[in-house]
C-alpha cells in the first residue's frame, strides 16, 4: 500500500488514507457496499437457487418423455375405439 501525498497551499503532507495500487483491480474502498460477506445469502441468490430446483425437478429425461408420448398413444387408441363402438351404436338405433 502507499501512502498518497497531497499538496496543501505549498507544503506537502501526507494523507492518512491508503489505498491500493493495482493496475488491474479496484481498492476495496470504491467498492463500498459491493463487498458483501461469505455465506449471506441475497434475495436474488434465494430466488436463483429456487428456480434452478425447480427446473431440475420438473426436467423430462428421454426416457421420461418416451414414456409420456407412448402413455398418450395409448389413451389416443382406446379413445379412438371407444369413439367407433359409440358410432355404430347410434347407427345401429
């Protein structure tokens, strides 16, 4: 860290403020209230954990959506032969 001096009138002091001096990162005063403490969890971090469970829960695999399409198909053939039986039925009459 190094110490800055400052020019008052025309004698020079020295600041009692130190900061860092690192080409490629900020000090940790311009950061303010940027700098938050490990392990507190925002709002936004609960909302973000939320909805990555979420979607983790409610993910169709492969498998699960071929058992899906073929339970479909199923309900679609019975569904169509119940429907032909009710046709004839009313013909019939």
């Amino acid at each position: 860290m190094i110490a800055h001096q400052r020019l008052i009138g025309s004698r020079r002091t020295l600041c009692n403020t130190n900061y860092t001096q690192t080409p490629r990162t900020l000090g940790l005063k311009p950061l303010g209230f940027f700098v938050f403490g490990k392990g507190i969890m925002t709002e936004q971090d609960k909302k973000k954990q939320q909805d990555a469970e979420f979607i983790r829960e409610h993910t169709l695999t492969a498998q699960d959506f071929r058992k899906m399409i073929l339970e479909k198909t199923e309900r679609a053939r019975v569904y169509s032969q119940a429907f032909s039986k009710r046709e004839i039925a009313q013909e019939q009459l």
